[in-house]
C-alpha cells in the first residue's frame, strides 16, 4: 500500500479522535464560561441554561455513537462540525465571559446552542442526502 492511500484510510480515525476530545474540552470549556458569566444568577436559571449549553455537545456524542453505519462523508462531516462548533462557542463565550458585564449576557448562552444544533442538523443532513444513504460498507471499508 503507497503512504498516500495510508494516510488517506488513517485521516478519518485521526479527524474522529481530534472531534470527540473537542467535544469533552468543548462541553466542560463552555460550562465553565457560563458558570462565570451567570456567577450571580438564580440556581434554577443556572441548571438550565447548563443543560441548554450542553444539549449540542451531548447530541454529537450520541450522533458519533451511532454515526458507525454512516458514510465516510456523513461521518466526517459530523466531525468536522462537532470542530467548528467547538471552536465557534468556545470563541463566543470566551469573548463574552471577558468582555464588561452587559444586561443582555445570557443572550449568547441562548442563540449558541440553537445555531448549534441548526449547524449540525443541517451539515450533517446534507451530507447524508449527498452520499444518498450509503453505509460504511458501501464504501468499501
């Protein structure tokens, strides 16, 4: 086997292994930051919004759990996203946790999730209407 067709079946493993250590650094970073920014909020208000913050990270372990039948073009672009949401609300919130205190703060902790969830439903659909549905071993893994 030539090392370009080695590196070419390795990259996914690799792509997948870099996007479920940034869903644990994502999960537990942007938990962090919204227990800093909502430090004088009300408990109740602080549970939920962990578990708002939380449900994309929590959605794209169970979707690489079950992403195994998927193709390698639906797979990787789960990966790919579960990154780009990572880094985008680490960013987000990372900014907004640093920045003065504003009236509007828990603004961001509502619109990051659900532009996380419509990221992922939407990239990860089209990826799978484009591979039309082919499993892992269509493949021919």
């Amino acid at each position: 086997m030539t090392p370009i067709l080695r590196h070419e079946r390795r990259f996914p493993a690799v792509l997948q292994a870099a996007a479920r250590i940034a869903v644990l650094a994502g999960a537990a970073g942007s938990v962090g930051l919204m227990l800093h920014a909502g430090r004088h909020a009300p408990r109740l208000l602080v549970v939920l919004f962990t578990i708002w913050v939380l449900s994309p990270f929590v959605a794209f372990a169970l979707a690489n759990v079950v992403s195994k039948r998927w193709s390698v073009l639906t797979r990787a672009t789960l990966h790919g996203a579960m990154l780009v949401v990572t880094l985008g609300s680490l960013a987000v919130y990372g900014a907004d946790a640093l920045s003065p205190p504003r009236a509007q703060a828990a603004f961001v902790f509502v619109v990051v999730p659900a532009a996380s969830w419509l990221l992922m439903a939407t990239s990860v659909g089209i990826a799978a209407f484009i591979s039309g549905g082919r499993s892992r071993r269509d493949d021919g893994a």
